[in-house]
C-alpha cells in the first residue's frame, strides 16, 4: 500500500511547490512592474529557491537584484546627506544584505549607526526623565545594535547609569507601597547595566516573602473569624486572599470547606437532603473542622428511622363552649378546666393528677387520637377514659432534622355507641420534633400532647407499635352541648 501510494504524494508534494514558485514569480513580475525593485529582489529570490535551474527566473532575479541594489544605495546615500541616520542604516542593512562586502556602503551603515546611537542615547535619557523607564531600556539595547564606537558606549553609559539610578528610586518607592512584584520587574531593567543591583533584588524578594507570610496569616485569622460565625462566603474570600499570598494546602482547604458549606446549606434550603448529606460528608472529609458545624449538620440532614412516641394526652373536660364532653355540667369540672387553663401546658404534676382523678367517671370522655404520619396510613391509639392518659404509642418515621412535613394529630371522643367528636387537632413540623427530641403540643381543648423523637436505626421506617392502622370512627359527630 505505501509502495502504491508514494508516486501519488510525489506528484502532490511537486504540485505544491510548482504552485509557490508560481506565485512568487508572478508577485515578482507585478513588483518590477511598478519599479519596486526591493519587493521584487524578495520575489524572485524566493522563486528561484524553488526552481534554482529556471534560467528565465535566474534572469528576473538578477536584474531584480542588481536594481535593489542600485536604488537602495542611492537611497542610503541621500538619506545621509540629508542626515536622517535611521533611513541611512535601514537602506544601507538592506544593500549590504545584497552585497555583504561593498566597502561605501560599509562605512556609511558604521557613520550612520554611530550618528542614530547618539542621537537615540540622548533620547534615552530624556525617557527615564520622564520616567518612561521600560521605554529607555528598549531604546538603550536597541542603539547598542547600532554602534560600538567609543562615543556611542560613553553616550549610552550614561544613559544606563541613569536609568539605574531612576531604576532603584522607583523601586524604593514601591516597596515602600508594598508594590513588590513591580519593585522587582524596576530592579530586573537596571540589572544588565549594574551587577550590583542583584542584592538589592533579592533584599526585595525577602522583604516581599515576609510580607506575603504576614498578609497570608492576617487573611488567614480573618478567614477563621468569619467561619465561626458561619459567614461562609466572606471567609471564602479570605482564605482564597491568604492563598493569592502564599499558597499552602490548609487555605486552599479551608476555602472549599465554605464554598462546600454554601451549597450544602442551598440544597437544605431547596429540600435537596442528597445534595445537602454529600457537601457536609465533604466538608467533615476535610477535616478542617473549627467549631464541628459540617459533622452537627450532617447528623441533622441524614435521613434516618426516627421513632415518634406518645407519651401522654391531656384533655380539658369542657367543650370551648363551656359544656362537659360527657355527663351533666358541675362546678368541680368546672374549676378542673380552669385549673388546666391556668396551667398553661406545664406537664400536670402529682397533685394536678390527683385533681383530676377526682373528677366524676360520667365526665370523663373516652379519648382516642389519630395519628396522620407522612407515607404512613391512618394509626389510632387505643380508647382511654378519662382527661389524662399515658401512652407508649409509637410510629417509625424516615426524616431528619431539616423536614418541613408536618405531623398531625387528630383527638377526638369516641363513644361506646359509635358516635365520634373531635376535641382538637394539633401538629408539628417533623424536623422541629426530632430537632427539639420533643414536644408538647396543645389546642383550644387539647391541654398538652407530649411527644418524643429518638432515632431508630434498624427499624423499619412505617413500623409501629400501640397502634391500630385502621380509620378513624366516622359516625355521625354530635352537635356540641348534646
């Protein structure tokens, strides 16, 4: 296959170069054309590297060159009578390029050449007056090319001496600023004209080090300020300040650290508990923990079995207009539902549930509640008579601290014959139960519901315990006071 195709890339690479010299030769002619003999001598010359056994093209360059060089000796020549020593050396670089060994033009490039050095060394001067000292080095190194002629040395001597002299003036006066990286650039123009502005270089470069550990420690200290108090994003800022000083792997770390804690804390607020668990297991990976937040927050926004628990329900004996829930109206009631206002929702202590185990049996409602749990159907308690009822009713939810769903629970009185009245309703966020680990919950008619949350690792979430997972008794509800 290789032996089949080389002709073929031959043939290719023959084309192309037929093509260029084609081109040059052509851009040749319409140069000569116009009498621009320089572009010409350019065209040809190319041209002829191309294809150097073309007689016809030798003949074109020839001319080309013998015109270029004519003309740009000419020029050269009137450009020195006239004193313009950067026509003279231009013209004159490219006749000698020509004719390498021509000794009138030789002299004139050298006497040209010396005249601009002097006259650009003067110049040079004048900019680091001006205090254009980039601009001086350039056009100090460039009249250098120009001439090596005593008097052009002595000229640019003391143009060198002077731009190291404004040199090391500019550079004091940014370090004084704290400039370091521009001090330095200052002092690297006087080097190649002053050796010892070396040592001035490197006092610079430990003063710039000092303070770059200085200014890394001060954004540092901020940075660690500013993460106490959870300021994610200004922290950020400082560390990723104290790394632009001086890179090391604890800045850098304690950067992502609060770039991780900013979207960790969006994905709780957007409900993303995915999102939310990978950025704090990140945040703790790091290790670079102050006040353990990342490890706090971690363990709130896994989401994990918690087991809510009943632990008691307190009724008031009276409807909200004044009627027992059962049995004809009395004043002890009466004073019991006064008792129970008064007490605000304080867990009843002994003595209040001496008070209430007082109050006459044909007054104390049959209390049933209803739990309504997020994916779990409907549970009830069993019935207990009476106003205050200990539980160990238990339902097995998969949450965590952050949960916005809510759990509800319906009390109501169920009687013997079937007839259902709801004494209140009350609920409570999720996450702010297991937050809290508890609650006690209250309602016009409900004086405390008391709640627990524990984990429940290993439990299967929806599982439950004291509990009937049947619906609620839907008789018909009995108008108040009846």
């Amino acid at each position: 296959m290789g032996m089949r195709t080389a002709p073929a890339r031959v043939l290719l690479l023959l084309s192309v170069v037929l093509s260029a010299c084609m081109a040059h030769d052509k851009a040749g002619d319409r140069a000569a054309a116009v009498g621009d003999w320089k572009a010409a001598y350019g065209e040809y010359r190319q041209a002829l590297a191309d294809e150097p056994n073309d007689p016809k093209l030798k003949e074109k360059y020839d001319r080309a060159r013998a015109e270029a060089l004519t003309a740009s000796t000419a020029a050269a020549r009137g450009c020195l009578a006239r004193r313009d020593w950067g026509c003279a050396v231009g013209e004159a670089d490219f006749a000698l390029s020509i004719e390498p060994g021509h000794a009138e033009l030789s002299d004139l490039r050298r006497n040209a050449g010396r005249e601009l050095a002097l006259v650009e060394a003067e110049q040079a001067r004048s900019q680091i007056a001006q205090g254009r000292l980039r601009q001086a080095d350039a056009t100090i190194r460039h009249a250098q090319r120009l001439s090596n002629e005593p008097a052009v040395q002595q000229a640019l001597s003391k143009a060198s001496g002077a731009l190291v002299v404004a040199a090391s003036a500019d550079a004091d006066r940014r370090r004084a600023a704290r400039q370091y990286p521009e001090a330095l650039a200052v002092l690297q123009l006087a080097l190649p004209y002053e050796p010892a502005v070396r040592d001035r270089i490197e006092q610079v470069r430990q003063e710039q080090a000092a303070f770059l550990r200085a200014e890394h420690d001060r954004f540092m200290d901020e940075g660690d300020q500013l993460l106490t108090r959870n300021a994610w994003a200004d922290a950020a800022a400082r560390f990723s300040a104290a790394q632009a000083a001086m890179p090391d792997d604890r800045a850098r770390a304690s950067e992502q650290y609060c770039r991780l804690a900013l979207q960790a804390d969006g994905a709780v607020e957007r409900g993303d508990w995915p999102a939310a668990t990978r950025g704090y297991q990140q945040m703790v990976d790091l290790r670079v923990e102050r006040n353990g937040y990342a490890a706090a927050q971690l363990a709130r926004v896994t989401v994990r079995p918690w087991a809510v628990r009943i632990r008691s329900v307190l009724v008031s004996p009276l409807r909200p207009d004044g009627v027992p829930w059962v049995g004809r109206p009395r004043p002890f009631v009466v004073r019991v539902a006064n008792e129970l206002a008064r007490a605000s929702g304080a867990s009843p202590g002994s003595p209040f549930l001496m008070l209430l185990g007082q109050v006459p049996r044909e007054n104390q409602p049959h209390v049933v509640v209803e739990v309504i749990a997020p994916g779990v159907p409907p549970l009830l308690t069993q019935p207990h008579r009476g106003l205050y009822t200990s539980l160990a009713s238990t339902v097995v939810v998969g949450a965590n601290a952050f949960e916005r769903r809510r759990l509800t629970f319906r009390v109501f009185h169920a009687e013997p014959s079937g007839l259902v009245e709801d004494i209140g309703v009350v609920e409570v966020p999720i996450g702010e139960l297991i937050a809290r680990g508890g609650a006690r919950l209250q309602g016009p008619a409900v004086a405390g519901l008391e709640l627990t949350a524990e984990p429940a690792d290993g439990v299967p979430i929806g599982s439950f315990s004291d509990l009937t997972p049947a619906a609620p008794p839907r008789g018909p509800p009995r108008p108040p006071g009846r």
